[in-house]
C-alpha cells in the first residue's frame, strides 16, 4: 500500500484492501487499549502508520471555528 500511494494513511472506506482496512483498524483499537508494547508501537510509527485518528482533530477544528466566529461576530452570526 505504502509503494503505491506513498503513504501509510489507509481509509476506513477503501474497498481494494478491505483485509488492510481490518488490520489498522485492529492496530488503532489495541492502542486506545493499551495493548501494544511499545516496539510494536515504534515499528509502527517507522513505517508511517498513524495509531491515533485524525476525527477528534476534525471535531475540535469545528468547534473552535463555531467558538472563533461567535467571538468575532458575537452570538447572533451577524443577524443570519
């Protein structure tokens, strides 16, 4: 996967590797767990593969963002 995209980032909705797709998800579930040793967790980071998600990311961007506007344009949005 890495040698043809050049990344290690596998969507959760890619059909071609759904066994891939599995398998990282498998990964990310044992490390909220805490049940990957650390070597596991270092080889994994080596090769690319991001343990942690980026959704929680998503959903702080937006609410900093609806907290950024309400600050700027004050609760109402600016009348709308």
């Amino acid at each position: 996967f890495k040698a043809q995209n050049g990344h290690c980032n596998v969507s959760t909705h890619d059909a071609q590797n759904k066994s891939l797709v599995g398998w990282v998800n498998q990964q990310r579930v044992l490390y909220k767990k805490n049940a990957l040793n650390s070597d596991c967790i270092q080889q994994l980071n080596s090769i690319g593969l991001y343990l942690e998600t980026l959704r929680p990311i998503k959903r702080n961007f937006s609410k900093r963002e609806n907290c950024r506007r309400e600050n700027i344009m004050g609760t109402d949005f600016g009348g709308r």
